[in-house]
C-alpha cells in the first residue's frame, strides 16, 4: 500500500507541475487531464497516512 501512495503522490505531484510548465512553454492552457491528475496528490497522501497508522505498533 505504501508503493501505492508513493506512486500517486508522485503522479499527482508530476501533474501540478505541469499543469504550472504548460502556460510557461507553450501558448496552450493545461488540459483537464492534468487537472484530474493532480487530484491524486491529496488521495496518495491520505493511502500514506492510513498505511502508517496501520502498520504502526499496537498498544498493550
């Protein structure tokens, strides 16, 4: 689950910086696509915080 929320992260971090770039390098505005991207950076947060709380230790 960790890889899985790394993984998201990173794409929805990716898409955020595009989304940035894309005015910068060409005449364009950033696509919709991108948009729905960077929503994954919130969801790969959220899988990386549940995965640590899952898998930290147990109270006695």
């Amino acid at each position: 689950m960790l890889k899985l929320a790394l993984g998201l992260f990173a794409i929805g971090l990716l898409a955020i910086i595009a989304i940035f770039l894309t005015p910068i390098l060409t005449d364009g505005r950033p696509g919709l696509w991108l948009y729905l991207l960077a929503m994954l950076t919130p969801v790969g947060f959220l899988c990386a915080l549940v995965f640590a709380l899952w898998s930290g230790r147990r109270s006695r």
